[in-house]
C-alpha cells in the first residue's frame, strides 16, 4: 500500500515504468478485492502526467530567464500585471486595495484563494464577502470584498499591549508580528472591521498583511491575482488624501464609520447606492464571544478594588474598627481577591508566558494600562497585606521594646500597616486599575461599550459588590464576638445595607437603559445588543436581574426591616447571601457585557 | 547573541516559529509563492470536479500526494481563475464522514461495517433472487453526471449488457435531459454548438434561466473579458446577481418564457428582423413555426408575460441581425414542465437570426454537472452510447459489433426514465435500486415522494463517498466510493471539452474507485467478460473512442490521456479522420471503423486527416447539421398552463435555484469544507418582497414555515426586493425545499420542473 517512489529521484526526461498491471488478472473475487484496493492506493497522477508538465515548465522558464537558476516569473503574471502599482510607494504615500464592485460579481473566490495561497488552517480567513442591498424600493444589491484596511489610524496597533502590530512606514501596509503576540485578542475588539482573527491551536491572531511577501517581488496579493473579473487591485493612495477624504473612501453603505481608524481601502463604482441601502446581515444578530476570564478578571478585580477603597476610607476616618486583626484579614481578603483577578487575567492570553511584555504598548494601548494598574494595585494590596499581618502578628505578641531583635522587626515592618500614605496610595492605585478597565473598553468602537456609562457600570460594581464585602467581614468579627457590633460600627454597618438598594437601583437603571433602542429606526449596534437581550441572551439576562435584585435589594432591605441583631450568625448569612448574589449578578452582567456588545463590521464580516 | 539583544529579543519578538510557518517560497512549475510547508515538489493539472464549467486545476503534489492546488493559469477553460469550490476542492476528500468500509443494514436497522466480499455477494445474490423472482424490469439503477464517463459506460454496460437489466437513469434527468431532446431534435444531434470564446465576442449575450455569477462565476470571468462592450440581457423573474451586472433585465413572470420567445419570433418576423437566406439554406419548418407565432403578438405577450409591449418591442430590437447574438440558457429553462419546447424557441430565434456557427453567436445551453455530457452521450440509459438510439437496429448492430456481444441482448427501446422508474418502485414493479454517487432523497422533486417510494424497496444500495448522505442514511447497503481527486477518467464539459481527472490523493480505507467497484460486482456476478478490454479507464477510453468513430461527437483522433492532459482538453468532435463528422450531415451509419474512411473519400471538399486541435472550436460553421438533410429543424407546440397555478390558500409562486457560488447541489461535499461554510448561509432562507413581508408581518431573520400541498419547510426570511410581490425563493441547496417542489414533468424529456410551485407562508409561532 506503500505510495510509488517519488519522480524526482529519477532522470528528467525518462518516461516512469509501468506498474505491473492488473489488465489480466485472473483471480478468484477476494484477491481481487485484494488486488483492488491495492491499486486504489497508488497515486499516479505524478508519475504518468506531471513529469512532462514540470519539465515544460522548468524548460520554459530556463529559456526565459536564460539560466537554469535564475528566478522565472509566474505563469498568471500576465493576468495581474495591470493590477498592481508601477511604482514603490513615494514618501507620503502607501499601498491600498481597491475595489472595482461594479466589477464584483459576488463569486467569493477571493477569500478561498487567501485561505489557500497562504496557507491558513482549516476554518481560517482572512478576507470575507458580504453583501448590501435596498429592501424598499428599487431592487439593488452588491456584494462587498474586504480585508485588512490597511488604516491610517490602525486600531488594532493603537490598543495592542505588546506592540505586536506595525505600520510599515514604506508600503503602509499593518503587518502582524506573530510571534511578538501574546493572544489577548485586544485588537480583535479594537478593530471596527473585524479584521484580526484569533487562532486557537497556536494563541495568537494573525491577519491579512496584503501579501507583503508577493508585493515585494512583483507578484500580486492572493485575493488580486485570483478574482476572476479582476476587481481588486493593488493602487497607491496619498496619506494626506486620505486623512482629509476618508468619507468618500468609506462611500459604503453598511461600513463602519471610517473617522475612527482612517481605512485606505477604496471602494469605486459608478452606480449611485440609494438612501435604504444597508448590509444584507444588518438584522442578524447572534451573541459574541463571552471571554469568561475577562467576566471573572473584572468582577474579582473591581470587587477587590472596592473593597479595598471603603476599607482604607473606613480605616482612615475612623469609622472601621483599627483592630489589627481585623486590619490583617481585610487586607489579606483584598489582596486575595486582587490576585485571584489578575491570575484569572492571564488565563485569557493565549500565550500567557509572554504576558511580561504587556507594559510595552504603555503609551498608546489602555490594555497596558490596565495590566500595569492591576500590577501596581496587586503589588501594594499584598504590601499592605503583608503589612497589616505582621502588625497583627506583633500585636499579638507584645510591645516591641521586650522583645527580641527579629520581632522588632516585625513590629517596625508592621507599623506601615497603620499607615496612612500606604492606606491612600492603596486606594487610588484600586480607583486607577478600575478606571483602566472602563478605559479599554471606552477605548473601543464598540457603541455599547464607547460611553461613560462603562465607567459607571465597573464603579458601581466595585462599590456594590466591595460594600459587601466590608459587610459581610463586619458580620463575621461580631458573629465570632471579636469585635462587637455597637455605636459607629453599628451605625455604619446600617448605612452599607442601606446603600446596597440605591447601588443596585441605579446599576440595573445603567444596564437597563439599553432596551430603549429597541425601538431604533435602523439596525445600530444597540438595537442589535438590546434585540439579543430580549431574544437569544434573555434568560441571562433575567437571571441577572433577578441576582441583582435579590442580593442588592430583596435582602438589604428584608434585612433592615427584620432589624439588625447584633449578634449572631444570621447577619452573617445575610451579608454573605448577600455578597454572593450579588456577585453572581455582576457576573451575569459582564457576561451581557461581552456577549450582547455587537461590533460594527463590514457587510457580510 | 549577547545578553541585550537576547533581552530585546524577549520583550519584542519579530520572527520565529509562528511567523516561519505563514512563510511564502517562490514556487517552481509556474507557481507564484506558495506557503512554504506546503512547498510542491511536483504539480499535476485536472479537471475540477464539481460544474460544466470544467476548468483546470493544477495539484501541488507533495511526496506523491496533493497537498494544495491553484487555478491552472494554462488551461483554456479558467486561464488560471477558479470559483470557490474549485478552491476548496480537496477539502470534502479529508471529510471524516467519508465511506470506508461496506456497510449493510442489519436486523435492528443499524448499518454496520462488513467485508467487500460479503457486500459483493449481498449484492449479487439479492439483485438476481430479485431477478429470479420477479424479473429483470425489477431492478433499476440511478446514476450521475459526477462520475468520469468511462465508469458512467461500465456502469450502462455491465447493467445492461451483463446483468440484463432494462432501466437506469441518472440524475442528469434533472439537469440536461431537457438541452440533450432539445438538440437533438432541432439540430439532429445532442450538440452544444458553442465554445467559451463566444462568450468574448458576442454583441449582445442574453441569458434565459440563468445565473453565471453564481452558477458558473468562471463563464462570467468571460463575458467580463469580453472587449466588445457587449449589451447583456438576463430573463429571470428573479433580480439574480447576473440580472444586476447585466444592462438589461426582463424579470417575467414565471413560467412565461416560452410565450416571450414566441412574442419574440413574432415581432422579428413580422419586421422582417431575420436572416432569409440562412433560413433557406440551413433549416426546415420556418413556413410552419412562422404560422404557430403568428397568434403571439407583442400585446398579448406583453401581458402574459408581465413585461408590456415597449419592453418587448426593446428586447426584439436587440436581437435585430447585424450584431453577433449568442443566447445561453440553464436550468431556469431546463428545469421547466416545458423545457424542452423552451429550449428550442431559443434554438428558433438563433436560426431565424442566423446566429450560429458564427464567433460570439449560437443556441447555447450551459450543462450543470461536471460529466453531464458523458452521461449523456455514454451511459446506456437514454440511449446507446456515442449518443446512438435503442431504436435504430443499426445502431444496436454497431454497438453489439464493437462491444463484442449478442445484438439480441441489447433493448430496443430506452429503458424507463428516473420519475418513471420511482412510480415503479411506489407501484411495487421495481423491487430493488442501485443509486450512484447522486442523493435523491434531498434532490427529487417532491422528495417525500422519492422516500415513501424507498421504503418499499427490498433492497436499496447507495454507492456514494459518503456514508451519511440523506439517501445513503435510508440504504440496506452502502457500498464506498473513491471520489474525484482519487482516481481516473475523462469528463466532458459545457463547450465539448474532454478533461481529465486524475489520482492524487489516496482513498479513505477500504473506498474504491466506482471502476473497481463496477468490475468487482461484474466478477461476482459472473459477466467479467462484457468488461473486457476495459481493465484500466484508459483502455475503457479506447473502447469508447471507438464507439464514437463516426458519430458527431467522434474523438477518434485522441490517442490518449497524455494527449488530453498535454493539450489542455480536447473539445469534440477531434475524429482521427476529419470529413467523417464534420459539422454536416451524418455519415452512412458505420457498422464499423472501417467504413468511416468510406465516409471521408464521399466528401472530397473536406481535408483528410486530424483537424487541428484549436484551443477553441465552435458547431456549425459551415451550415450544416446532423439531420439527414443537413439542416437545422424549427420545432414548437403550444404553451401548456403552469402545473400547479397559484391558489387562494397557496397564494405564492416558489421558485429554487442557486444561492452561492460555494454551495454545489445537495451540498455533500461543499457543506465539509469549513471555508465554504463561512460563505453561504448555513440557515436555510426564503426570500420575500417587502410588500408581502410587512402584509404578513415578517421581518427579515424571523423564523417562518413554507407550506405547499406536499410538505412544509422551515426557514428565515430574507427580505428582499429581488423577487416580486407573490414570489418567494428558496436555494436548492437546502434540504428542505425539496419538500415542496410540485412533481411535473416535462412530457418530451421527463426533466422535472422544480422552479415553480404554489405554497403558502407564515411566521412561526414561538
């Protein structure tokens, strides 16, 4: 069953032999069977026909080039040749497709020969066909062939952490550094035209890169040199042109605004698209990825960062109890949480061992931000933690004067637990990590995520869920008799379970604010996340609200009504059903979050 | 490297293993730059194996096996263009629902894995107790047109000639059979008369039915080369993509195309906008055609057609001689309760124009399936190969003379066609059916009909690449076929162009090519000798090349398939003697080859010897055709009324086709490959006007049933105004339009007419 030897290990020119041949076998039916399936096995194409096809190739080619060795150009050549620039960009200038649609005839091999000339894995492309049409009125429909836009402004680079992204100042073209990626899939929410994919087998993205490799030698990009009607075509745009006549380049109904990245892709066609035009998807939606590491990074870290911030507010005014003890395990919880957080962060790359690289994208990319304020916020949450340990560990084993060297010394690190410096920078580096969250987010063009009310949202979610918290480690030192609930603490503690309802009225006020673009005109982003509410994502979201309403609400306040006892394990079970429900309710949250957050996207993308 | 630049090299990594592997290496053998792991050390050109197109695929082999392929920049067909399927082509070979073992069904129903050798007794030892029992009228076969046409002739001779069986059909009956009666009758002979370089250097190209953009996007590659700025006509009801690209579009109502080519030859008639003399000497019955359109005028023709007289009056216009018109026509015709009719009224209007044998002209039909023309010119079924009739007792002697069997074993008239031998089945006649690489349990018309009929059936054997195909899910027995791409044989495309398909990738376990599996079941059932001198596809070749000696598609003067692979396909006619099939009349019917040179001397006007190839050839130049009078026949009748009109309770016109370029049929193969899948849309949809849409409360996307008297179908809607108010459409591809299509047949080529139906829509209830 072994596959015949290969041709190239025979002589040019020499005719391969004839198999024995089955021409007159005369066995019984099994050995011919036997015979049969042998023979299915033998691949002859190359043997019987290839040989002569590649020597006329070779030979041709040697006659061309007038040398064996020198390089012959490719046989489509010709086909291409008026499709590419004649000249290299000049300064000022970049490469671009171009798009001829009254040229487009919807064929989609463009998008199969990308997948096959440059060898991408199974279900990967890096082109895509959509198409626009006119409902009402007269009939018009035209398909659309994107790629990477090759922008101006690229997105995909501006947010990317790791500077896994380039503009090439010569040919302008946005080329990928694979192996630079560290697969947090930023680019992927960056970009409005859903250009970079994510590979899963390997943890990385990659995309278009116009073919670079082939531009440089001549030879056009795949998607040029396999349309059969030859409607894209390499051309060289002015950047300044660009820069002042992006609408006309983005002269495509259905397209992303083109303010945000600038694209350089040029879309020409004679006919004049009347005003109803719009993508033929335009009213399909379906749920988004959910990124659950995200779900889980952002509600463990805005919970820790809450936390966090009423503890040190609370510790600072007086109003918490300055208790080592109960210094030491607050602290301890909020560090946890905070690592807890940024662990479950590094589960989302898909490389996470290169996840040291994150801060280089510092300057532009909010997602470095984020990774070096949660860096910075876990670094002084576990000093604070250790601090506040060893303050407790010193306190309990007496005034430093008697004692020996090393517990001095645990006496003078533990004095930086009660400080107030670590207590305020503590706070802010927790306000700031929670701020750099809204900002990737707000950083994006993601209509239901581009708005103040990200900010609001992670804010309010921090607070709601950190108060809890703060609740629940209140219940539990008076529960376990350490430290009694009484005057100040007391009051407090009713002023939290108070503030739990209006936190979670105004929360689900936010995220409900959506459902009124249900009744939008035409199929905006946000009536497609409002439509996914209330269709596909329903159930989640009723369970969401639910959460939130039991555990912000239906609790506090059944809590306030049965009057606070003081004493105790039922306000422990309070405030930790409490704390959990709400919880769970952030999660379902950032799942809608993510899942109903519908990107704009080219026709058909 | 020093410790910085290793540090550098961590923090920002511009190359390494990942960006190797998406490295490009020129490619030799004419190759641009390909993926460097992908690198051939050797390529090998084909024929691609889905549509009539038949373009040309140039295989990057890899230690002997395909690894990659790229459109073939050389080949005549496609000059280095391929659509979406040819791209993907090796991809639904690596499936792993593929067939790899015989399957039979066992007695708790379940299709388990058994032996070659005990499958091939199966088969054998029911198909002749069913003999025994009850005759050889009691088994069938039902083929394809996806299969090279030297197992489509082993597949007709081992049935008919060796195991004695009288019906077979094959699902070319649902694409071409309509074209084939149409030509033949008109022209003598079935004979596209035209090849792809018309497309370059017609005038005015008017597609009736027809949807190239997506149908056949390679053909549309050549009206888009063609540098005449030509007007381009598209009759569809339907706004299709080709209709938007084109200059003018007739959207008619349906299934009134026949009264808008009569309305037609009456106005060029009757304005005298027709070639007398081309009349006169090329063809027969114009006095009489002339008379039948005379009823047609252009008012009442406007209104049953919906287009309006000025519109009508327009279309004529362009169709005035002086200009090169070529009229191509697919499956919007074909599929038709009066196809065949249709057909010729566009055959009519090329002859009355004398817009044939002439560069950028012709009556053009574009075939559907890869082999469709093999099937049709060789597959014993509708008639004797080389295109000859069970009737002709001629015929019958050639064929017995050169196949070396008894002239009494051969029938003496056609066997039953494909809705023909299903009513067979249903009445209880037909006891047993073999089907071949085709799934009729998505593509019949009526397809509940086709499943009914199959649960009466003793035995049921499926040979397909598959083992889960709607059809094969419903076998007793599975037998596993290699597929293109797995083995050899010669296919014939749209322009007469014979290609080849070649072995480049092993089978999956125990699949066989269907040749194998042909000579397997001839050995088992005791008839090896009717398949003798073919124990290779290129002998069968021979043998076939042999049969064609004489007739119009004669391709005599092919040595072999290096000769095909060398000059790119050879379209026929390509006779080894030139004058014997010669566009003209037909030769003394030859008993045997030798005669044929008899023919040639008769004809002294004609240079002896191999014509030359030609990259592309055209039918008819010189005028004449393939009737015994050399001349092109006008044939019409009366329109008949739509099957099924339109009712109160099923007030919409269905109609089907195609939606995207990468779907193909039934979507067997087309539905493996990931890439494919991302371009068309996997939901099945149905596309309804806006009017109708917001009277019935749809929103495009929603969910909603289509009934028709037959059956009912799910689908989304796509709102669209492509169809016109009381039409939907819904693509073939989807299983369930099948559910719906109303079983009419045309009564002159039995092609079913699956492009109008009446159903009913609604939105589903939640």
């Amino acid at each position: 069953m072994k596959p015949d030897p290969l041709p190239s290990s025979q002589p040019p020119g020499f005719p391969a032999p004839a198999r024995p041949s089955l021409a007159r076998f005369m066995g019984d039916g099994p050995s011919l069977i036997e015979a049969y399936l042998e023979d299915q096995q033998n691949l002859t194409a190359v043997e019987r026909f290839s040989q002569a096809h590649d020597r006329m190739h070779d030979l041709n080619g040697a006659a061309l080039a007038g040398g064996a060795t020198a390089a012959r150009s490719p046989s489509l050549e010709s086909h291409y040749k008026d499709l590419l620039p004649l000249e290299k960009p000049r300064p000022g200038q970049q490469y671009a497709f171009e798009v001829d649609l009254d040229r487009c005839s919807g064929c989609k091999a463009c998008v199969t020969a990308c997948h096959n000339l440059n060898g991408l894995d199974t279900d990967e492309t890096w082109r895509s066909v959509g198409l626009i049409h006119n409902v009402i009125g007269k009939p018009l429909q035209q398909t659309v062939t994107t790629a990477c836009q090759h922008c101006l402004e690229p997105a995909c680079s501006h947010g990317c952490p790791v500077k896994a992204y380039e503009k090439d100042p010569i040919t302008g073209i946005v080329k990928h550094l694979d192996d630079q990626c560290i697969g947090c899939e930023y680019c992927i929410l960056k970009c409005p035209y859903d250009v970079p994919q994510y590979h899963h087998g390997k943890g990385i993205v990659r995309k278009c890169d116009m073919c670079v490799g082939r531009l440089e030698v001549g030879e056009a990009p795949a998607c040029v040199q396999a349309c059969p009607t030859k409607a894209i075509r390499i051309t060289l745009v002015d950047q300044a042109e660009v820069r002042k006549n992006f609408a006309e380049y983005a002269a495509l109904p259905g397209a992303p605004d083109p303010a945000y990245t600038l694209p350089t892709t040029r879309y020409k066609t004679v006919r004049k698209f009347p005003e109803g035009m719009e993508a033929a998807d335009a009213y399909k939606v379906k749920k988004e990825k959910a990124h659950y590491p995200l779900i889980f990074m952002l509600t463990l870290s805005q919970m820790a960062a809450g936390f966090i911030v009423a503890l040190e507010a609370g510790s600072l005014t007086g109003l918490l109890p300055m208790d080592p003890l109960f210094q030491a395990v607050s602290h301890v919880l909020g560090a946890a949480l905070m690592q807890l957080a940024i662990a479950i962060s590094v589960m989302h790359l898909g490389r996470p061992l290169y996840a040291f690289r994150a801060m280089l994208g510092f300057r532009r990319s909010w997602l470095s931000r984020e990774i070096v304020a949660f860096g910075l916020m876990g670094g002084l949450g576990a000093l604070a933690a250790a601090a506040t340990v060893l303050s407790a560990v010193a306190a309990h084993i007496g005034p430093a004067s008697s004692l020996a060297p090393w517990s001095r010394a645990i006496a003078l690190w533990g004095a930086y637990g009660s400080s107030p410096w670590l207590r305020v920078v503590l706070a802010f580096s927790a306000l700031l990590a929670v701020h750099c969250s809204g900002m990737v987010y707000r950083d994006t063009p993601r209509a239901m995520w581009a708005t103040r009310l990200t900010a609001g949202k992670f804010f309010l979610s921090g607070a709601l869920t950190g108060l809890a918290g703060i609740l629940l480690v209140i219940a539990g030192f008076d529960a376990s008799g350490a430290i009694p609930l009484t005057g100040t603490l007391h009051h407090l503690a009713r002023a939290l379970i108070l503030a739990l309802p209006l936190g979670i009225i105004a929360k689900l006020g936010c995220e409900a604010g959506i459902h009124r673009h249900l009744d939008d005109q035409e199929a905006n982003p946000l009536k497609k996340a409002a439509m996914l509410l209330r269709g596909e994502l329903r159930l989640q979201n009723i369970w969401r609200f639910n959460a939130g309403f039991a555990g912000g609400f239906l609790l506090p306040v059944l809590w306030l009504y049965h009057g606070y006892t003081g004493t105790g394990s039922f306000d422990v079970i309070f405030a930790a059903l409490a704390a959990t429900l709400l919880l769970a309710g952030e999660c379902l949250e950032r799942y809608l979050f993510f899942a109903a957050c519908v990107p704009p996207r080219m026709p058909g993308a | 490297m020093d410790f910085k630049d290793k540090f550098s090299d961590l923090m920002r990594q511009r190359e390494g293993r990942l960006t190797h592997e998406m490295v490009l290496t020129p490619g030799r053998f004419g190759l641009g730059k390909t993926p460097d792991r992908l690198q051939p050390d050797s390529t090998t050109s084909m024929v691609c194996g889905f549509c009539s197109t038949g373009c040309g695929l140039k295989i990057h082999m890899k230690d002997g096996k395909a690894v990659n392929l790229t459109p073939d920049p050389d080949y005549p067909v496609n000059l280095g263009m391929a659509c979406p399927k040819g791209w993907e082509a090796l991809t639904p070979l690596k499936a792993d629902n593929r067939a790899i073992m015989p399957m039979v069904r066992d007695e708790d129903g379940k299709l388990v894995p058994v032996e070659w050798d005990a499958a091939l007794r199966l088969f054998t030892d029911k198909i002749k107790a069913t003999i025994a029992k009850y005759g050889k009228e009691s088994v069938a076969f039902l083929s394809t047109g996806q299969i090279p046409m030297e197992e489509l002739f082993m597949l007709g001779v081992l049935t008919k000639f060796g195991m004695g069986l009288l019906h077979g059909d094959a699902n070319t009956r649902q694409c071409m059979a309509t074209s084939h009666v149409a030509y033949k009758q008109s022209f003598g002979f079935d004979a596209p008369p035209f090849s792809y370089k018309d497309y370059e250097e017609s005038d005015v190209l008017v597609f009736f039915g027809a949807n190239p953009c997506i149908a056949h996007p390679i053909m549309w590659e050549r009206v888009m080369m063609n540098p005449r700025k030509p007007e381009i006509i598209v009759v569809d009801p339907r706004q299709t993509e080709t209709a938007l690209a084109a200059t003018k579009h007739y959207p008619l109502l349906p299934k009134s195309d026949l009264p808008l080519l009569y309305g037609l030859a009456h106005i060029l008639i009757r304005e005298g906008w027709i070639d007398k003399a081309y009349i006169e000497a090329n063809t027969t019955g114009f006095a009489e055609f002339a008379e039948h359109v005379k009823t047609f005028g252009p008012a009442a023709v406007g209104a049953i057609t919906g287009l309006g007289e000025a519109r009508l009056m327009e279309f004529a216009r362009s169709l005035k001689p002086g200009k090169r018109v070529s009229l191509w026509w697919t499956m919007g015709v074909n599929q038709s309760h009066e196809g065949v009719r249709t057909a010729q009224a566009i055959i009519n209007l090329a002859l009355m124009t004398g817009n044939i044998g002439k560069p950028g002209t012709g009556a053009n039909s574009i075939t559907g399936q890869v082999n469709a023309m093999g099937s049709r010119l060789f597959s014993n079924t509708s008639g004797l190969p080389g295109g000859r009739n069970f009737q002709d007792a001629l015929h019958r002697q050639e064929v017995a003379n050169i196949l070396g069997i008894d002239v009494e074993d051969i029938q003496r008239k056609p066997g039953l066609a494909y809705d023909q031998i299903l009513t067979g089945v249903k009445e209880g006649r037909i006891k047993a059916l073999w089907i071949i690489a085709t799934n009729p349990a998505h593509s019949w018309v009526d397809q509940e009909e086709f499943r009914r009929a199959a649960q009466k059936l003793d035995l049921l054997v499926v040979q397909d690449m598959y083992h889960d195909t709607d059809t094969a899910r419903l076998a007793h027995l599975i037998l596993p076929s290699a597929c293109w791409g797995e083995k050899e044989g010669v296919v014939i495309n749209s322009e007469r162009r014979l290609g080849l398909f070649k072995k480049v990738s092993p089978a999956p376990g125990q699949a066989l090519a269907d040749f194998y599996i042909f000579k397997l079941i001839a050995k088992y059932w005791g008839c090896e000798s009717v398949l003798k001198d073919m124990d290779t596809p290129e002998q069968t070749f021979q043998v076939m090349s042999k049969l064609s000696v004489g007739r119009p598609c004669d391709f005599s003067g092919i040595r072999d398939y290096k000769m095909i692979d060398e000059e790119g396909g050879i379209q026929w006619p390509y006779p080894a003697v030139a004058s014997a099939v010669a566009p003209g009349p037909m030769p003394a019917l030859a008993p045997d080859a030798s005669a044929v040179s008899t023919a040639s001397k008769a004809n002294p006007a004609l240079p002896a010897g191999p014509a030359p190839i030609g990259k592309e050839r055209r039918l008819f130049e010189n005028g004449r055709f393939y009737h015994p009078d050399g001349k092109a026949k006008f044939q019409f009748g009366p329109p008949q009324p739509i099957p099924e009109p339109v009712t109160p309770e099923f007030p919409f016109a269905l109609l089907t086709g195609r939606s995207s370029s990468a779907q193909w049929h039934t979507n067997t193969r087309t539905g493996k490959s990931a890439v494919l899948r991302k371009l068309y849309a996997v939901d099945s949809y149905v596309e309804i006007h806006p009017d109708d849409a917001s009277r019935l409360k749809i929103a495009s996307g929603d969910w909603v049933i289509v009934k028709s008297l037959r059956g009912q179908a799910r689908a989304r809607a796509a709102v669209a105004s492509t169809v016109q108010p009381g039409q939907l459409f819904m693509p073939m591809h989807d299983v369930e339009v099948n559910r719906l299509t109303f079983p009419s047949f045309d009564t002159h080529s039995r092609q079913p007419s699956y492009k109008h139906c009446a159903v009913r829509i609604e939105r589903e209830q939640a």
